[in-house]
C-alpha cells in the first residue's frame, strides 16, 4: 500500500497473518499522528507488525534511530523489507517476545499499539517492564480501543508510571502518554 503519514510518502508491504494488512489500523495512526518524536530520539516499536509506527519514527528522529520488535517472523520479516523500501538507514527489526531481544537497552520512547488478542498478561507485562527500559524522562505511548478495554490499560500505566495523561481520541481509539520520572530513581 501506499500512504501518506507526517508528511512522508510510505510504501508499505503486507500479508495474509500479519495485523490490519488491508490499511492502517485506526488506532495506529492515532499514533503517529501525535506521539511527539525528537530528532536524537531513540525509539522502541513495540510490537511493530510491517513496521509502520517504527519507519515513521525513524524518519523523525533523524540523527536518533528506531528499533522495531515483533514476536512473528513474518511481522519481522516484513518490516525489514518495509524498512529498506523506505530507504530508512537509522532503523533495525528484531524478533522475539516483548523486551528480549533489547534486554540490556534503554530508550527514550517506546511505542505500543497492544497484543489484545495475546491477552492481559501479555499486555500488563509490556507495559510493566517498558518503564525499565526506559531512559529518565523517556516517553511511553500506548494507543487501543475504547471498546476493548484502553481505559484499563491506562490504570495499569497508572500503576506503572504514575501520572498518565490522554493525548488524543478519535474513532473509538484513545491515545495515551507516562513518563519515566526522577521521583522514584533513587
Ligand atoms: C495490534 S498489533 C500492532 C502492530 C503495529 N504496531 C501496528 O500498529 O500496525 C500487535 C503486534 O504485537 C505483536 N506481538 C504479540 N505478542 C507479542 C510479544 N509478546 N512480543 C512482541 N510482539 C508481540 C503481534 O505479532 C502484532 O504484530
């Protein structure tokens, strides 16, 4: 497919057995179309599909750079083929479960549009452990849908991070930031 996103014209390659294959997915642009990416930034796509939330990071982080994590293979596959059709110099894919395949890395935004279909447990333990692969004053995005439960997920960024604010709504989506503050660093 080919879509516009943040001003970049993206080409985007999808198959049968990876998420919204047909179009973006409602809540992923959502997403991109407010989560706030500086130009240093390094950036964890969380669950990253074909890649999308990760390219366009990667473009607006220039002189930062983008690492996407998916536990398909053919997720993973396909966005690294996404990744060299967009000539994208600053990203890398990696497969594996959530935070293992960027054990010892931190970062100063992690973007997550949730594994629902995974279920709960999954879902909580990305969000609990996002805050400890966090930079200080790293950013954690998390977008879902009213009707599946992203209310409850921002209580258990709540938990998580402390203060949680909405930044955005819009066609049964809700978006939502924390940050990783100083209070507790000690
Ligand atoms: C809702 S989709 C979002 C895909 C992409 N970020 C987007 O917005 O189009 C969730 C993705 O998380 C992946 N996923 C599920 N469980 C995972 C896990 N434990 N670790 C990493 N990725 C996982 C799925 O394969 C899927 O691609």
């Amino acid at each position: 497919m080919a879509v516009g996103l943040r001003g970049f014209a993206l080409r985007l390659l999808t198959e049968a057995g990876v998420f919204s294959r047909e179009r973006i997915d409602r809540g992923t642009r959502l997403l991109i179309d407010h989560f706030e990416v500086c130009a240093t930034d390094r950036v964890l796509d969380l669950g990253c599909g074909y890649g999308v939330v990760g390219i366009v990071a990667a473009l607006l982080a220039p002189e930062g750079s983008a690492t996407l994590v998916d536990i398909n293979r053919r997720a993973v596959e396909l966005a690294r083929q996404n990744v060299a059709l967009n000539n994208i110099s600053n990203a890398e894919v990696l497969c594996g479960d959530g935070f293992a395949p960027v054990r010892d890395r931190t970062f100063d935004l992690i973007a997550l549009n949730p594994p629902i279909r995974a279920g709960l447990a999954v879902v909580h333990r990305l969000i609990a452990e996002s805050r400890d692969h966090l930079a200080q004053a790293g950013r954690f995005y998390l977008v879902g849908r009213t009707k599946q439960g992203v209310v409850r997920l921002s209580q258990k960024m709540s938990a998580t991070f402390g203060d949680v604010c909405e930044v955005a709504k819009g066609g049964g989506f809700r978006l939502y930031r924390a940050e990783k503050t100083n209070s507790d660093s000690c």
